[in-house]
C-alpha cells in the first residue's frame, strides 16, 4: 500500500500545486498524508510554502463542498448508500449529526480537528442546508491552521513524511482538548444567554 501511494504521489508531484490540491479532493487519501508529502516537497524546494498552503486550503475546502452538496441534494439516504465509496460509514453519520444538532454550525470549524467527524461533519451541514457561505468560511478558517501544521511536520520529517501521522499525535491531542473547551465556554455561554433572554 506505502509503495502505490508513494507512486501516485510522485505522480501527483508533477502537477505541483495542482497535485496538492487534487490529492486533497480524493477522499479516500488522509489530507494528513496529502499535506505530509507536500511539506516534504517544499523541503525539496519544488514548490514554495505559501503556494502550498493555498493549494492545500483550497483542495481541502472543495474536498468538503463535494460532501456538503451531497448532504444538502442527496440527503442521508443517497449517503448511506453510497457513502462507504467515500470512506463514510452509519457510524460517521450518526456521530456528525449528533454534534451538529448539539453544538450548531460553529461545530464546522471545531469539528475539522477530531477524528471520525472531521470529515463527516459536512453531510449534515448540507442536510441542514446551512448556509453554504457560512459553510465556506468555516471550513476554510479551519483548513488554513490544518494545512499549515502538516505542511510544516512534512518539511521537518523530509524523506519520511510517510510517519506524518506519528508525528502529528503530540500536537493532536493538545489541539482536542482546547477545540473541546472552547466549545464547552460556546454552549456555556449559549445557554446563559438563553436563560437571560427567558
């Protein structure tokens, strides 16, 4: 599996920018992996680091709005058909739906940095039919630190960027536990003002 990711990588290599953002939008690859080569690209001086993190925000946001129009024309059933093409399972679904019934569309930023949800979480987003503006920023704000982070693991990893995922875990669980706080403060402060309003 490593020696045909790294051939098509090497593939995508060749498209530069383009290559980066195309790798993102194939749902079936690990934007960590994506952005991990492309750092590691960068380390190599074929690309730039300002081109790569526009190229991977870019490719990222796409990659979401495929899932967003899906939600929002297909609806759940399309989704549970299909969604195991895209690497989304029952399981995913429930989960993202969950999340953004409890905490809302600000949910869509949050939830880019935990796992299982992280991509899942634009299916109901469209279900909901959530703004797509609103959608768009949220996703985008999010990938910018995203693409930014992996990028920079990839150029201090070089040649082994392959170990991007070992290598993101310290900074992942950190990253978690500030996102869940802060939603912890957003629905405080939510509820608060409820009780106020009342």
């Amino acid at each position: 599996m490593k020696e045909f990711i790294f051939s098509m990588f090497e593939g995508l290599a060749d498209l530069g920018y383009f290559g980066i953002a195309i790798g993102l939008m194939i749902e079936m690859i690990p934007s960590e992996i994506v952005l991990g080569y492309g750092g590691y690209l960068v380390s190599l001086g074929r690309i730039g680091f300002a081109g790569a993190v526009a190229a991977g925000v870019i490719g990222g946001t796409l990659a979401q709005l495929f899932l967003y129009w899906l939600g929002y024309y297909g609806g759940r059933p399309i989704l549970e058909k299909y969604g195991k093409y895209l690497l989304v399972n029952k399981k995913h679904l429930d989960l993202s739906e969950q999340w953004f019934g409890k905490y809302g569309t600000g949910v869509i930023f949050f939830a880019r940095f935990i796992p299982v949800v992280r991509h899942a979480i634009s299916i109901p987003a469209g279900v909901a039919k959530m703004p797509v503006w609103k959608f768009t920023v949220y996703t985008v704000a999010a990938m910018i630190p995203w693409t930014i982070l992996f990028l920079i693991l990839g150029i201090q990893l070089g040649s082994n960027w392959m170990h991007i995922k070992e290598a993101a875990q310290p900074y992942m669980i950190p990253l978690i536990i500030i996102f869940l706080m802060v939603i912890a403060v957003y629905l405080f402060a939510k509820s608060a003002n409820k009780r106020k309003t009342a």
